[in-house]
C-alpha cells in the first residue's frame, strides 16, 4: 500500500503542476488579465447560472471577503455582474455578463479539446471510470 500511495502522490504532484501551467494558458484565454485561479470562480457561475456570493463561497470554501474581492476583479474586466437579489434586497445575485460566457465557453472548448486529444486512445469504459474515479478522490479529499 505504501508504494501506491508514493504512486498516487508522484502522478498527483505531477498533474498538479500540469494544471497550474494550463490554468495561466486558460485564463489568458478568457482575458489577458484574468487570474488563473479565476477560471474556476468562471466555472461554477457558468454551471449555475445565477448565484449569491454566500453561496458560492460555501462551495468553494473560501471567505466571503476573499471571494468578494475576486469578484469584483471579474467584474472590473466585464465578465461578472452582480444583480439584486430578488428574494433579498441585502443580497446580489452574480453571473457571468455576455461577454463572460462567450468567452468562457470559447476557452472552455479550447480545453476540452486539449482533454479529448489525450484520451482519445483510451477505452470508454476507460475514460469513464477515470472521471468516476477523479470524481470520487475529489469528494473524499
């Protein structure tokens, strides 16, 4: 067991780091000054519409205020907007403004294209269990 947990954190390390590098090309993708770290904050906007701020921070376990600033980084180049929510005058609604989701999207097929190509050789069944799989040790991680 020891030599497979060495071999999941060196496969791990390794990713991580491809990650980090695809990130900066994703982001500079979407706009050239765009944070890396910010393709995900565009992520889960784009998969949920419409959300509060609270609500996204406790799904991305960071803090309201740190999440607040990075926001408005978004919206200062276009590709957020805060909206009053409906159900609580104290409360905005954000969401990704035209602009934000053609961008995004674009990027996002740029990426799933880059994904595609590298399995592409790989069994479905393969390609499956591999999204079960990650999905699994993000859930417990």
């Amino acid at each position: 067991m020891d030599e497979s947990l060495r071999a999941v954190e060196h496969e791990l390390t390794a990713l991580l780091r491809r990650g980090r590098a695809l990130s900066w090309e994703i982001a500079r993708e979407v706009h050239p000054n765009l944070e890396p770290n910010a393709y995900g904050l565009l992520l889960w906007l784009r998969r949920s519409g419409s959300t509060r701020l609270t609500d996204l921070a406790g799904k991305l376990g960071i803090g309201k205020g740190t999440l607040s600033r990075q926001i408005g980084g978004l919206e200062a180049l276009g590709l957020v907007r805060r909206d009053p929510d409906p159900t609580d005058r104290r409360a905005a609604q954000l969401s990704l403004t035209e602009e934000g989701t053609r961008r995004f999207d674009a990027a996002r097929a740029a990426r799933l294209g880059q994904i595609r190509r590298s399995l592409e050789s790989w069994p479905k069944q393969d390609v499956e269990d591999f999204a079960r799989l990650m999905h699994r040790f993000n859930e417990t991680f």
